[in-house]
C-alpha cells in the first residue's frame, strides 16, 4: 500500500509538472482581476493595452479579436500588435471556461511571448469571466 500511495504521488507530480510546462506564463504573469478593475475604475489604463481572445469583449476598454485558436483571429492579434510598444502593459483575458480547458488563452499568451511583450499578462480568470469578473460587478463594455 505504501508503494502504491508512492507511485501515486510520482504520477500526479509528472502531470503536474507537465502542465507548468506547457503554459507559456508565469505566475508573476497573471493579473489579479481585483487589481485590473480598481485600474480601470481610477482611470489608471493610460499604459495599458487590455485585449479580449475570446468570444466577446466584456472587460471595460478591452478590444476584441476573436477567440483565437481560429488562425485567422491570431493573426488578427498579431496584427493588431505589431504597432504596439513592446514595452508596452499588455493584459489578454478569455474567460470561455477555466484555464486548464481554454482554446485561446495559450496561442494568445505564446504570441505575444514570440513577439518580445516584456510586459504581457494574462487576466487570472481561473473559473470564466462571469464568476471571476461579472459576479464582482467589475467594470464591463457596455
């Protein structure tokens, strides 16, 4: 039994361990959605650019692109990156589903990786954008 709960908590530390992998963000990459609303209700978004990668713009001032694990909205994304600073605050959100299962947010985040965003970050939405953003009455698109 004992060999058992071992191999148990190898396997479950091979998975974990895959999964950091394979997310191009860090942890220091992700944006609070508390942190991202009281920016927007102060009108403290001068240097930021906030883009939406899923189906729909909903976070106040965000620009929509489209889901993008549609090639021709990634390209859409690039597009509309490449006359943006690299330097520059960029915050991509999605919000369809949890992280583990979202089609956009990895293309998004790994683009702008590719293309040199020093300051990327990704909206921490861990559950979608209704429970982690709409509930919390955050300023929304209107």
């Amino acid at each position: 039994m004992k060999y058992l709960f071992i191999m148990l908590c190898l396997v479950c530390s091979f998975f974990s361990q895959a999964q950091q992998k394979q997310d191009p963000w860090k942890d220091s990459q992700l944006m609070d959605p508390a942190l991202l609303a009281s920016r927007i209700v102060q009108n403290k978004v001068k240097d930021l650019v906030i883009i939406s990668v899923g189906p729909e713009a909903i976070v106040k001032g965000s620009v929509d692109i489209g889901p993008t694990h549609e090639p021709e909205n990634l390209e859409k994304l690039r597009n509309y990156l490449k006359d943006i600073p690299q330097d520059k605050e960029v915050v991509i959100y999605c919000g369809c589903c949890p992280f583990v299962k979202c089609p956009n947010i990895h293309p998004a985040f790994a683009l702008l990786m590719e293309m040199g965003f020093t300051k990327a970050k990704l909206l921490n939405l861990p559950k979608n954008i209704k429970t982690d953003w709409l509930d919390k009455d955050y300023p929304t698109n209107d």
